[in-house]
C-alpha cells in the first residue's frame, strides 16, 4: 500500500519549485505576472508577499493549481 499513496495527498511546491517544475525562467515568471525581475526573486524568497492575484497567475503559468504551492515562509 505504501507504493499507491492517498489520491487525495497532493505534492507541495515552493514558489521557486513551481517554476523550476514548469520549465520557466524567472524573467518568464515576471513578465508573465507584468513585475521586474528584481521584484520577482523577491517573491521567490519571501513567497509570503504574493497576492492573491500573483497567486493565481503563478498557478496559471505553471499549470500547478495555487493549493499545491507554498505561500509562505
């Protein structure tokens, strides 16, 4: 049983994570979400500063939904 987990047990990603599992650069990641770079890799490390809207985008653009991210420090 320990090989099948739980359908209802979901991976957790950090923002950068996130990022990195869709292949995206994070100049990417910035223009997608209209923000500088800079700004960007501040979100990255203090992923509790995202909005909601961020949030959003973030999950759109890496096609992991925003409950499997981690927003926080």
């Amino acid at each position: 049983m320990q090989a099948n987990q739980k359908e209802d047990e979901k991976m957790a990603f950090t923002v950068k994570q996130a990022r990195l599992f869709a292949g995206k650069k994070q100049q990417e990641m910035a223009d997608f979400l209209e923000i500088h770079v800079q700004t960007y890799r501040k979100l990255e490390k203090n992923p509790s500063i995202v909005s909601v809207e961020q949030a959003k985008k973030i999950s759109e653009i890496t096609g992991i939904s925003y409950d499997q991210i981690f927003f926080a420090n």
